[in-house]
C-alpha cells in the first residue's frame, strides 16, 4: 500500500477491505500477551532501522499534534483539601 493510498484512503475503509485480517489481527492480540508484543516490536524496530525511521518520518509529518493535558487551575485557601476551580467557589467553601 503506497503513501498516497494510505492518506487518500480511510483506516477504517482499508481495514474493512481485508476482514480476514481484521479477525487474523483480534485473534493474534488477544493471545499473545502485551509485554510479548512490545518485545516483538521492539526487535523488529531494531533489525530495520531504515524503515523504522521511514515511518517514524512519516508519522511526524502526516500527524496531528498531540494536545497538551494542562493542569486545572485551583484556587487554594489556608489549608483546606477541597480544590474549587473558580474564586468565586473559593469564597463560597465552608471549610474557610
């Protein structure tokens, strides 16, 4: 499957074409343990170091940016554990 097939094409409509591997790929998750399956990927990343920078490439440039788990904004008072999230919450608190 060529570059452009794979950005022109759906991942859901490219899986569906081939559903024995679909079943092929559920059947082979659910019985090989995940530690196993990293292992494999992690030899399979070492023995082909070009093709692994290839996709690695490729990743970078066709995906989107993943977006950032900021912290909510707590607004403390003394030493009180609830987190209220505006200040106006924070001088409602009963714990003051």
């Amino acid at each position: 499957m060529g570059l452009l097939t794979r950005r022109l094409i759906p991942r859901k409509v490219r899986r569906l074409a081939h559903p024995a591997r679909a079943a092929k790929r559920a059947t082979k998750k659910a019985l090989i343990p995940k530690t196993v399956r990293k292992a494999m990927w992690g030899v399979h990343v070492a023995a082909n170091p070009v093709s692994s920078a290839g996709y690695a490439l490729e990743r970078s440039i066709f995906s989107k940016p993943k977006k950032s788990k900021g912290r909510a904004v707590v607004y403390r008072h003394g030493s009180c554990q609830a987190k209220p999230r505006t200040p106006e919450a924070a001088q409602r608190c009963r714990n003051r």
